[in-house]
C-alpha cells in the first residue's frame, strides 16, 4: 500500500487530445492517447485525493475511482475545465489541446464532387485554457502545466519551457519532449518539472505511472 498524502485534496485532470469538428463526421486531431493524464489521475485517486478527470477522447480506459467527464474539442474542454476549476485544489492540465480549429463546422459532409481537387480549410486560435484556469485561479489553488515540445536537446528544451512558464503563469510545468515514436501514444516518458522561478523541481523518466508518482510528490 502506498502513501494516504492526498487525502481532502482536490485534484482535477484533464488528459487526451482535442478533436477540432470539419462536419459532422470528420475532425483535426493530434496523437495524444491520454495515458499520462490517466494515469496521474489513478495515481492521485490511489493517494486518497477526490479526483475528477476530464477525458478529451482517450486511446485508454478511464481509471477506477473518480469521476469522469467526457469532451471532444477543445471548447467543451474549456468550458468543463472552468466550472470543475471551482471545486479544485490542484488542476493539472495534461491535455494537448488543439492550437486551431475550423472557423466554421459544415452543417452537412464536406463532399469531393462539390469541392474538386483542392480543398482550403481556414483556422482560427483556440482559447488557451491553462492560461484562463490561471487567470481564475484561486487563493491556495495548485496549477500545474504541461509543455510537449518537438525539441531534443536539453538546453534548448529548459529554454522553451521557462518563456512558456512565464507566458502561462502556471504554479509548474512538466516538460517532455515528444515526437514521431516518443512522448504521445507511448508507454514510457520523460519529464523535467519546473516551478514558477524556474527552477528544476523534479525530473523523471520511466513508465508513465511512475512519472505521475513522481509528478504529484511535488504536491507534498
Ligand atoms: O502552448 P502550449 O500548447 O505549448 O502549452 C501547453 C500547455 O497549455 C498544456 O498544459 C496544455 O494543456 C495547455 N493548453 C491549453 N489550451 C491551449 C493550448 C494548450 O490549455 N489552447
């Protein structure tokens, strides 16, 4: 049996990928699984917290214990990520969140014979919604961020994570690189962790659950 030290502790999860509508049966989306937001919210749930994921399409089975909510695009993420932020004490924001999405959703099926040989999608920004649960944040409130970043080397990676740290204002920032066979859909990770300052808190690098133990140690 492992530690109780979340006991009374909040924590709200959001894990997956952001599915971005084109029409009704067609999306953009990216190669998150959700598997290391799952299994920060198991990890917490085992640790004794209240937790509350917010699964944004998953390649993986929710975990026992807690509550889970269901969304697709980043909007219906955002506005979940809001009002569950209310009753949190740590929001750990481990979804990737899609940067844009379709300025307009076809009512009906975009179709071939209709468009021809070239098709122009125009996108607009999505709402950053790490930086609107920092904006909302509440006295006490823990927010944690995190960075996938395509960079390999170290310096460069530390560099990128501080001015994004900076941008978001979040409480941390777990840094992992990601790429064609790394990070998104696999089973292990890598992570630097970085406070407010900065600085280097925690590192990790091992199976995804071990890096969510390592992960929420920065709560204790
Ligand atoms: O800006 P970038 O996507 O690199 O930042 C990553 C962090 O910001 C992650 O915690 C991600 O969940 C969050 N994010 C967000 N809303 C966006 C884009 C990213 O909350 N539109």
């Amino acid at each position: 049996v492992g530690p109780r030290d979340l006991v009374g502790r909040r924590v709200l999860v959001s894990a997956g990928g952001t599915r971005e509508p084109l029409d009704p049966v067609r999306y953009i989306g990216n190669r998150s699984s959700g598997r290391q937001g799952v299994e920060i919210a198991r990890a917490a749930a085992a640790r004794g917290a209240d937790v509350v994921l917010v699964a944004a399409n998953l390649e993986v089975a929710a975990p026992n214990g807690g509550r889970v909510v269901h969304v697709s695009s980043a909007d219906e993420l955002q506005r979940t990520m809001l009002a569950e932020a209310a009753d949190a004490d740590v929001i750990v924001m481990a979804a990737a969140v899609a940067d844009y999405r379709p300025d307009a959703v076809a009512e009906r099926k975009i179709k071939k014979d209709e468009q021809g040989d070239e098709l122009v999608l125009r996108l607009v920004r999505n709402p950053d919604i790490l930086r609107s649960l920092v904006v909302a944040r509440r006295d006490g409130q823990v927010v944690i961020g995190f960075a996938a970043e395509t960079e390999g080397d170290r310096e460069r990676l530390l560099e990128l994570g501080r001015a994004k740290l900076a941008r978001k204002g979040s409480d941390f920032l777990v840094l992992n690189t990601v790429g064609w066979n790394q990070g998104f859909g696999t089973e292990r990770n890598t992570v630097v962790v970085l406070d407010r300052a900065g600085d280097i808190v925690a590192e990790a690098d091992g199976s995804k659950a071990s890096v969510a133990t390592r992960i929420l140690d920065i709560l204790r």
